[in-house]
C-alpha cells in the first residue's frame, strides 16, 4: 500500500502518462506513474515520495545517502550532475545518475533524475517535509521524457485544500 506524503501537494501529470502502482509495491512510494510507450519493454516512471526531514539533516545529505542506497543495487551508478536551489529555509537539490542494472531479467543502461523539495508543514512549522520526485528511464528513451518530467515539475506545488 502506497505511502501518504507528509505535506499535500497538488500536481498534473504529462498528457498519456498513466497512473501505476509503486514499483515492487514500495511502501515508500505516495505516487507512481509510467510512460505509455516502453523502450524494449521498460516504461519509464515518474515516483514521489516523502517524509520528514530528520533533524540538522539537508537535501544533499539524502541524495547522497540515495546514491549509496542504489549502488547496493545497481552497477557503475555515477552522479553525472548535482545542483542545489532554494533558500536556507527551503533548499532543494536536483541530481541525475545514471546506472546499469538488471530490470525484468535483462540488463540496462537507466537514468534517474531526482529532485528534494523541502516544503513547511503548516501544522508543525518546525518540522521540514522534504518531497523526492523521481524519473527514471533507460538511457535511450530519457531525452525523450525529460521534458515530460520538467512539465510535471513545474506543477507541483503544495495542496491549499481548495478546490479550482
């Protein structure tokens, strides 16, 4: 079962990107949705999730940390750019890897772009949520869903509660 964000967002997906269930049931995941057209029977995702930002503790620390986590998994992963935005009440960070590894039984060569979004939890002010919003895609076919996922950040933002 999918996990719920610690902030509400409100966001629109790309036209033909259908909503799925998170990857291998991943109970971190809040949200997941895949590209319509696979590249060799790999659709490329769009993921969100979030939780708490633990204490003293900044976006650049958790994308590191998402590196080494994926390096457990996958083979040569290397950060091929890392570029921090925000302010020091809300900083965020924006990294993309790229990485081989083996999905569905054959071997490939994927990319992943992540961004950490720290958002302010009107409830618990002093407690920052941080958001990770993730594409991920074969090397081939990521430039052409990039803009897919640029489309999509741009929005997101946080969930007034108030309808349009």
């Amino acid at each position: 079962m999918p996990t719920s964000l610690p902030v509400p967002i409100e966001f629109r997906l790309p036209g033909g990107w259908l909503q799925a269930r998170p990857e291998g049931g991943d109970p971190g995941v809040a949200f997941a949705a895949v590209h319509p057209e696979p590249d060799a029977r790999f659709a490329a995702d769009i993921t969100i999730e979030g939780g708490f930002l633990p204490e003293a503790r900044t976006p650049a620390e958790l994308a590191a940390e998402s590196v080494e986590r994926l390096g457990e998994a996958a083979e040569s992963v290397a950060v091929t750019d890392r570029r921090e935005f925000g302010s020091t009440d809300a900083p965020g960070l924006t990294q993309r890897l790229t990485f081989s590894a083996v999905a569905d039984g054959v071997h490939r060569d994927l990319v992943q772009s992540q961004v950490y979004l720290s958002l302010v939890d009107i409830e618990e002010p002093r407690r920052p949520a941080v958001i990770r919003l993730t594409l991920k895609a074969t090397a081939a076919q990521y430039d052409g869903v990039v803009g897919d996922f640029q489309e999509f950040l741009r929005s997101v933002r946080p969930d007034s509660g108030k309808a349009a």
